[in-house]
C-alpha cells in the first residue's frame, strides 16, 4: 500500500522465487518505451526477493532481501556486466 495523503505512508511486501530478468524487463517493456529507458537493448540475470518495506517521508524501515544474481544491462552501446548483489540479511 501507497498512501499519498497529507501524512504519506508505504507499506510494501515483496516476495518472490527466483526471477530471469529478461522475462520480467519483457512484461515491463512498455513502460520503458516511454521513459528514458527505452536506450535498453537486452537483460539478462536473476533476482529473488523476500522485504517489507514501512514506513513515512521522514523514516523507513525495512526487513529482508534482494538478492540479483550475474545480471547484464546492454544499452545505447554500453554493456554492464557481472551484477550481484552482497546479500545482508536483517533489520535497517
């Protein structure tokens, strides 16, 4: 839950198994169409995730995990490669 009232407020639970990242950029590609993101020519990698976030504009919480896992971003020529995340499992 999103709440942008007067007193703004996120509540947000991920979970997930593990996710190929070229699937999840496909299901998003329209989005990106019409952002500055649409330089993207290819993704490739997992994630998996499990995190709640909670919280105001002034503190969040969160709890939890994402993990990404050999992740590659080609766009507008440039490649990035070998993404991973150092997992850190706790309370912030």
């Amino acid at each position: 839950m999103i709440n942008n009232s007067k007193k703004p407020l996120v509540d947000l639970k991920v979970k997930t198994d593990q996710i190929d990242i070229k699937d999840l950029y496909s299901k998003l590609r329209f989005i990106t169409d019409f952002s500055h993101l649409k330089g993207i020519q290819g993704v490739s990698g997992t994630l998996e995730a499990n995190f709640t976030l909670k919280g105001d504009l002034n503190k969040i919480k969160s709890n939890g995990f994402l993990k990404v896992n050999n992740a590659k971003v080609v766009a507008n020529g440039v490649n990035i490669e070998k993404i991973n995340s150092v997992e850190q499992r706790g309370t912030t």
